[in-house]
C-alpha cells in the first residue's frame, strides 16, 4: 500500500492489465480517476479470482490522479489498501527538481485495538463509523521513519506526489518547518499557489507539492 505509481503523458493511450490472482476470495476491479467513461475502468475490468482484464483509454487531462478498486462493498477494498495514483503529465512535461517521493495517506479499520498483535481482520462497524484504528502514510505504521525516511539534501527541490486513498478522511498535509514553495491544488496542473503551509486533499483526491530544503534537520510529515 500504495499501489504502484502509474505515469503517463497527456494524449497518451493507455492499455492496462489486472490479473486477479487465483489465490484471491473476491472479486475486484480498477476504477482511475483519470478515465472519462462509466465507473472509469471498474466496468470493464471487473473479474472474478484466477481472470485478467484488458481495457485501453486516452489520458485526456493532465493531474494527479487516485486509482482504487471500485467492487462492492467499494469502502471494504479501499480501506484494505487497494488503492494508488496516476501521473498524467502534461505534453511538455514537468519542471525539473531534484528528488520526487510518492506518499499516501489511509485509514484502517481493524478489529482489534491499536498496535493488537496477529492478523487483523477489517472491521465494517468502524469504518461505517468513521472511527479507524489507524491513519497511516504509506500503509504501514511508521512507513516513512527510519530507514523508510524520506530523504534530501540542503538545497534540492523536493516533489511531493501526495494523495488520500480513504476511505473516509480528509488530510490536512503539512511538512513542519517547511512552507510549500508550490503547490497545484487538488493536484490539477492548470494553476498554482506559493508559499503555502498547509493544503487540504480529500479522499478520493491528490496534490502536488514542491519544496526546498534549506537548513539540515528532521522534517515531520502531518495530516
């Protein structure tokens, strides 16, 4: 958790494969955010465990883009995880930094209690609630620490990929003791605002932020 970060160019064409293992119970699909059309990929892509499906579309619009799958009940399977973004730069790309990170943001509905040892099966009473047992970066507790950390020099420019795969909560995304130098709000590349400190993404949404890193320290990311 994430998925893998798909990344296209504006007017490309696209084909996409999803195998859906043998091994798995359930149905599942993929709906993208960047396809135009009904359920933007989940309908002709939904198959049963042991089936692949192949769909083809062309990326009309440049964004950041959240993909997930959309099978019913469509909460359960984004809140287990299946989800992750679509780039579809636009025609002449993108403005050269130094580093880029990929980071998203869910919540998870277990259970058992917070940090409960074992296997720990989705919880619909919760998450109907809108109570997770965790809020995790990057789907795992302390995913982005250590040697998980994000990473960067005094005085590169750092790109930001950041989305929320819910299923339920907003983030309020801030670095401590950074201003966002850029940021393309809800992820759309047709404007931008500078010196930002903190930028609200939905469920279901994304941004793009950019930064430099001018004094040496550790930098914590926030909701």
């Amino acid at each position: 958790v994430p998925g893998k970060m798909i990344r296209v160019r504006e007017g490309d064409t696209v084909e996409l494969h999803l195998q859906n293992l043998a091994s798995n119970k359930l149905p599942h699909n993929i709906d993208l955010h960047a396809v135009t059309g009904p359920g933007g990929g989940a309908e002709p892509t939904l198959i049963a465990p042991g089936n692949e499906a192949t769909f083809s579309f062309k990326t009309l619009a440049p964004g950041l883009y959240v993909y997930h799958c959309a099978t019913a009940p469509v909460g359960m399977h984004v809140a287990n995880g299946m989800y992750g973004m679509i780039l579809v730069e636009p025609k002449e790309g993108m403005s050269k930094v130094d580093r880029e990170y990929y980071v998203m943001q869910g919540d998870f509905y277990t259970n058992g209690g917070y940090r409960a040892e074992g296997l720990q099966n989705f919880d619909m009473q919760k998450a109907v609630d809108e109570k997770p047992t965790y809020v995790l970066f990057n789907g795992a507790d302390g995913a982005l620490t250590g040697k998980g950390s994000l990473t960067a020099n005094t005085d590169e420019k750092v790109r930001m990929f950041f989305g929320v795969g819910g299923p339920n909560l907003v983030s309020s995304f801030h670095v401590i003791g950074e201003i966002f130098d850029k940021v393309y709000s809800e992820a759309s590349f047709t404007g931008v605002k500078h010196d930002v400190q903190t930028t609200l993404v939905a469920p279901g949404g994304a941004t793009v932020v950019e930064l430099k890193v001018q004094h040496p320290g550790s930098y914590l990311l926030v909701d």
